[in-house]
C-alpha cells in the first residue's frame, strides 16, 4: 500500500473496504467494493461496463497490479450489480468469478440475461447505460455454496445464500470489518434521506423473483453474527443494523399489503399506495422532504417495486 491519492469517486472505509460510487443513475446510487489484505484484492459488485475504469483507477491509486485481484464476487447477476463483470474479468489475469450457482451460466453466456433486460429496459436504454455484456470463461468461474469459505489475504470471507430479492443473489461477511456485503438483501438506502446522520431503507422488490418470506428469513439470518454495518450497492456503509433490520421486515409488510389490496389500474395504484407507505416512513424518521421530491428520488424504485409485487401476486402460493 502507498500514499497515493484516491480518486473523488472512491472512499477508504477502513479495515482494507473501499467503496467506489460506479457512476450508475445518479452521484451515491450505485457502489462496488474493494477488498485489499495482505497486498491481495477481491472485488464485490462491479457496476456496469461503464464503471469498470474506475475500478480499475482505484486498483491502481491503492499501488495494486491487476495480477493483485483473486476474485470478482457480484452478490446476484442484476445488471447494476453484476453488469461489469465480464469486462472487469478481461482485465484482472489472476482472478476467478465467484457467483451464485444461480446466476453462474449468466456470467458464462449472457445471451438471455441480455434479452430479460431488454424486455423490461428497452434496447436505447440498455444501450446507454450497460453496454454490451462480456460472457465470462466457464474456467474462471466457480459456483458459490451456502457457507462458502474464501481465503483473501490473512482474512476469510464467508457466503451465504440470501433469496428473496432474488433466488441467486448471496451475501459476503467479512470478519474484520464485521460486516455483511449485502446487494439488494438488506435493501436500499439513499444518503439523501440520512436525518442527523441516522439512515433509513427500503426494501426491493425489483422483479422477476421477489419473495418477501424468503427476503426476511435472510434478513434474520444476515443478524445472526451481529454485525457491526452493512455494505450496500445502493448506497454505501450503513450502521444501526438491528434497527434498520426491523424496519425493512415492516415495510416488507406493508408493501405486500398494498399489493394485494390493489385490484384496478393495479400497477399505478401499487407505485401510489408505495409512494405513501415511504412517505409515511420517511416522516416517521423525522425527514421532511416534500412528497414529490421523495417520489422524484425513488421514481426508479417506485416502477421496479410495483412490477416486482404484481409478479409475485401472480405466482400460485407455495405448499
């Protein structure tokens, strides 16, 4: 490690965590991670293709050759999260994709993840803000397992699997920082909605395979070491875990309420009633944003969440 400047996009979190804002939607919307022990690395996320040079600016601001880097983890195959992994994989000869068995073939061929995304993007927006997907070499990449154990330096990550925002999405632990990388399983939260530095989150229910009994196993079992924060991709390190914890499991709630009380013009009245529940929660929280700039900061999240509830209303109850 040297002295070397970080560039403004990046931030040293401590305990070898750096956090870089990928430059995906809007300024601290979208993060990745790096893991520096012992002069090894480990990306967790990557962003988009787009957010790849600046991975790779932060690599090489830490004095790290791209040899330096053992993995590339992505928590679930979601393109804001897993998008640049192919092209992130081209640069780092010494590093080997770890993913869920899930979203694995994703990463290897990812023809039919491209067209899912199509379909609900369109191509002009695909186009502009993911680029093309690389494919992954099948002999780089290795399927994660529940409990998996990775060795990065002196320290040892564990993955564990974590459905409910999707069914091939884990989450990693790191022992020193005591802290859960937690993709979208421990939900969102935006530091324009921080109140005297005290954060608030919500979960997302983005589609195809939202699962909200699934999603608060997983919260349950990501509090089960105590954890000391949480490293999120939509945005950045959050404390107060146990508060914030419950706080999801009742939005989770309250969400699924308004799904199924929702019955004509289904979808607008969802992105409504949604809009309502964050406002009320937000107010609660002590936030006085006025309620359209709320729904202006969570535009995007307001469509995903409501197509992901109306999917999961869809599916036939499991027995």
């Amino acid at each position: 490690m040297n002295d070397r400047i970080l560039p403004d996009y990046s931030e040293d979190l401590g305990h070898g965590v750096f956090q870089i804002d990928t430059g995906f939607g809007r300024p601290r919307f979208d993060a990745a991670y790096l893991l520096v022990d012992a002069g090894r690395a480990a990306f967790i996320d990557s962003g988009t293709n787009f957010a790849v040079p600046r991975l790779l600016a932060t690599l090489e601001a830490l004095g790290l050759a791209p040899e330096a880097v053992d993995y590339v983890i992505p928590t679930h195959v979601h393109l804001d999260h897993a998008g640049g992994v192919g092209l992130l994989m081209q640069e780092l000869p010494a590093a080997t994709l770890i993913c869920h068995p899930r979203g694995l073939r994703h990463m290897v061929d990812p023809s039919q993840l491209w067209a899912g995304a199509t379909a609900v993007y369109g191509p002009e927006v695909m186009a502009r803000d993911y680029g093309q997907l690389v494919p992954v070499a099948a002999a780089r990449a290795r399927a994660s397992e529940d409990g998996m154990l990775l060795k990065l330096g002196t320290r040892e990550l564990r993955l564990i699997d974590t459905p409910g925002h999707a069914r091939h999405h884990h989450c990693i632990w790191d022992p020193v920082s005591q802290g859960w990388f937690t993709g979208d399983t421990f939900g969102l939260s935006y530091r324009e909605f921080d109140v005297d530095g005290r954060p608030w989150a919500l979960p997302t229910s983005t589609p195809v395979q939202f699962d909200p009994e699934a999603l608060k196993a997983s919260l349950a079992r990501l509090l089960e070491p105590r954890p000391q924060c949480m490293y999120l991709t939509h945005f950045g390190r959050v404390r107060e875990v146990p508060r914030l914890a419950a706080l999801l499991v009742e939005l989770v709630d309250r969400m699924v309420e308004v799904a199924r009380a929702a019955q004509a013009e289904r979808h607008e009245r969802i992105k409504r009633d949604l809009l309502t529940v964050y406002a009320d929660s937000l107010r609660a929280h002590g936030c006085s944003m006025a309620k359209a700039e709320i729904a202006r900061l969570l535009e995007v999240d307001l469509e995903l969440n409501a197509q992901g509830l109306e999917v999961w209303l869809e599916k036939p109850p499991v027995r």
